[in-house]
C-alpha cells in the first residue's frame, strides 16, 4: 500500500498501515496453509510420482506431440494478432469517420462480432460454409464463391469441391481470433486516439493538413503509445483464446499436451495442466517483456532536441542592432 495520498485514497496513517501489515500476513499465512494441503493432498493422492512426470522428460514426446502442439499454437496466433491488429485498425479510425456511411456500417460490424463469443464464431466458421456452400453455388453467385475461394480463402486451406466449401480447423479459429478481437481492438483504437487532446489536432489543421495527414502523422503515432498496455492486454487474450481450437480438434498446444500426452502416459492429466500453464506463463510473459521494450524505444525515437536559431546561441539581433559579443 503507498504511504502517499492519491485521487482516491488518503494517504494510510500509522494505524492504517499497521492493520495493513496485518492483513498482509494473515493472507499470507493462509495461502500458504492452503497450498502446504494441496501439496500434502497430492503427495497423499500419489500425484508426485515420478512415472507421472517422466514423459515430459522425453525428447518424442515434445518432439511429437508438445512442440507441434506449441507451434500450431503460436501460428494460429500470430496470423490472428496481425489480421486483428489490421481490422482494428482499419474499423477503428472508420467509426471516427465524418461520413455516416462509413462510421454507421462500421459500428455495426464491430458491436456485432464483439458482442458473439468466441466459441460460436468458431463454430459458426467451421460448420455453416460447409452446409450453405452448395445452395450457394447452384445460385448465381456460384461463380463469384468458387473464385472467391480459390484466390483468397485458399491461403488458409479453405477447399471447394464439387461446390462444397470445406473449412480446416486452423482457419475456423484465425477467423473467430480475427473478428473477436480485432472488434475489441477497434474500439482501442478509437478510444487511443480519441484520447488525445484536441489542441493537438486544431494545431494539424492549422498548419493546412488534410485529415488524413492529421490522423497519419500527428494523432496515431501519439495514440500508439496510449493504446500500448490494452493492445499487449488483447495480444494475450488472443493467445490464450487460440486453446478454444480443442473444441474443434485444432491440434495446437492444449489437445497435444492435455489430451493426447495424458491418453498415451498414465492419465497423468494435473501433470499436463501445469506444463502447458507454465508455458502459456513464459508465452505471455515474453509477449508481455516485449511490448514494454517496444514501447520504450518507441518513446525514445520520438524524442528531438529543439534548437533554437542562430545556431543555437539564441535569438538573431534586430536589425541595426551589433550581436552582443561572446563572453569571456
């Protein structure tokens, strides 16, 4: 607890401060009490056994299951980080367009695929191509859905035979990961720039910039920054949102090591939980250690050293006038 007042709080008192001293140890105190009967329940349970931790002590097992689970993982979620960062992007400053056509369709998109969860998109992206796909290509826009197919959703491995559309489990979940966070991303992004004081652009158009220039050059750049912390914040929730692929037998790092290794090892299921937690921790964390650095730097560019003219020796004489002489 700070000993200094805040907005909210006064700053604590020495009875204050002691009762907090005190709360602090009991919670302690019980939390440790807790985790020593945990421990003791699972010593008890057998749960410490080695032949339960033995199999993540073997190379085939994170060479066949662990790491392919771990890439699957971070693949889905990096092309999920990036697509949402895009639509967020793009549907953000769109909802602060001054054309009601664009800001009204865009609000729409973005309050209605954040307001699904997560799952049901998945699930909407793996079963409903597959069952509208051929009503779709008897229609006249057969044609554009082939074409569409084959020259864009392909990337994905998104097939079309004989008029059936058959969607993979990978792009079912960059797709839920794309528009549910990407619409949480897109209110960042309008909240970030609309967080930034007025004057900043009133002095943009001052200068006779357009409200592209202005947005391009003078409010998104000051907006990264704000945005940083809740831009990390949703990179992680993608991340860990990518293990909701193992209600569709995505074989990412959740269906590899919690399913499959306890199926193959002695049902060793806790054993599993805790090194897939631990390695979504270290994930995490390392995301987390990035982000903070790249916003480090990013102020550091930023930063510029004004000059003043002449030089940097002052302001020039008025005319008539002898510049003074240097001082000895």
């Amino acid at each position: 607890m700070t000993k200094e007042a805040t907005v909210l709080f006064d700053a604590p008192g020495p009875r204050a401060r002691a009762r907090y001293n005190i709360l602090t140890a009991v919670s302690a105190v019980v939390f440790l009490a807790v985790l020593g009967a945990l421990v003791w329940r699972f010593n008890e349970k057998g749960q410490f056994e080695g032949k339960l931790w033995s199999p993540f002590l073997k190379w085939e097992v994170w060479d066949n299951l662990i790491l392919p689970g771990l890439w699957n993982t971070l693949k889905a979620a990096a092309l999920g980080t990036v697509l949402a960062l895009l639509f967020g992007v793009v549907f953000g400053l769109a909802r602060l367009s001054d054309h009601w056509w664009v800001r009204i369709p865009a609000g729409i998109v973005v309050e209605f695929f954040r307001a699904i969860p997560l799952l049901i998109l998945i699930f909407l992206a793996f079963f409903i191509p597959n069952k509208v796909s051929p009503s779709i290509a008897d229609s006249a826009f057969g044609t554009f859905q082939r074409v569409l197919v084959d020259n864009f959703f392909s990337i994905f491995g998104v097939e079309i035979n004989a008029g059936v559309i058959t969607v993979p489990a990978f792009a079912a979940v960059v797709f839920g990961l794309i528009m549910y966070n990407g619409s949480v991303l897109a209110e960042v992004v309008r909240a970030g720039v609309q967080s930034i004081p007025k004057g900043q652009a009133e002095a943009a158009y001052s200068i006779g910039l357009r409200k592209n220039g202005v947005m391009r050059l003078v409010l998104l750049p000051q907006a990264v920054t704000v945005m940083m912390p809740a831009i990390v914040s949703q990179i992680v929730v993608l991340l860990k949102d990518t293990a909701l692929g193992y209600i569709i037998a995505y074989p990412e790092l959740l269906n590899a090591a919690f399913r499959q290794v306890p199926a193959n090892y002695d049902n060793n299921k806790l054993q599993a939980g805790i090194v897939v937690a631990v390695i979504y921790i270290a994930i995490n964390m390392s995301v987390s250690r990035f982000a903070t650095w790249l916003e480090a730097r990013s102020r550091r560019s930023r930063k510029t050293e004004a000059k003043t003219m002449g030089g940097g020796v002052g302001a020039p004489p008025a005319p008539g006038m002898a510049a003074a002489p240097p001082a000895v």
